[in-house]
C-alpha cells in the first residue's frame, strides 16, 4: 500500500514538472511566433493554442491546475516566492509583473509554488 502510494505521488510530481517546463516552453514559443510576419504566426498560434488546451486537459484529468498570477497585486502570503522582494519598500504596492515558474493548485490545495518577479503598482 505505501509503495502504491509513492508512486501515485511520482507520477503526480513527474505530470508538475512536466507541466511547469511546458508552460516555460509555450511562452518562449509565443515569444518567437510574435516575431515572426502576421500571416505565418496564425498558423503557428494556432498550434500553441492546440498544444496549451492539451496541457490543460491533462492536468484537468489528474485533479491539476496552472495558475498565472501576472497583473494581479502581490501579497506576502500569495503561494509563490518573490525573487526582488527585497527590491522595494515595506509600504510599496507590488504587482506580479512576470512569473518565472507558475503555481500548481490540485485538488486538495497547493502541489507546487510558484516564482515571480514584482513591479510597483502605477499610482
């Protein structure tokens, strides 16, 4: 019973890893199709799109879900870490301007946390 479970927990962390390098990897790729000319970049778009729905639904299927917290006002107990916190004033207003490595919530909370870079809130 508890090697079943190690390995249920293997799996679900091997399914995290795979679905962190892939999201890093869509956004590299949505980086270079935006410089490519607006006719070839539909098609490839297109592909990405195809490619994160898939992602999604994998994740789905296993109780698993990516979050983006990018835009959102950052806040010391948000389930990520900060790498220019100490960046900033204690009375800053901070947005999650970039996040380096998304968080994975599952299905009985959080399963990874996440990396952000922070930026000032506009006054």
């Amino acid at each position: 019973m508890a090697a079943e479970v190690a390995g249920e927990e293997r799996l679900e962390q091997s399914l995290i890893d795979i679905a962190v390098e892939s999201w890093r990897f869509s956004r590299l790729f949505g980086k270079v199709v935006g410089k490519l000319d607006a006719g070839e970049a539909n098609r490839y778009l297109n592909q990405l799109r195809y490619f994160q729905k898939k992602l999604e639904e994998s994740l789905d299927a296993n109780g698993l879900k990516i979050v983006n917290m990018e835009g959102q006002p950052f806040d010391a107990g948000m389930a990520a870490s900060a790498l220019n916190l100490g960046d900033f004033g204690p009375d800053d207003e901070l947005l999650v301007d970039q996040m380096l490595e998304p968080i994975i919530m599952g299905p009985d909370g959080l399963r990874k946390p996440g990396t952000v870079m922070l930026k000032k809130a506009k006054a």
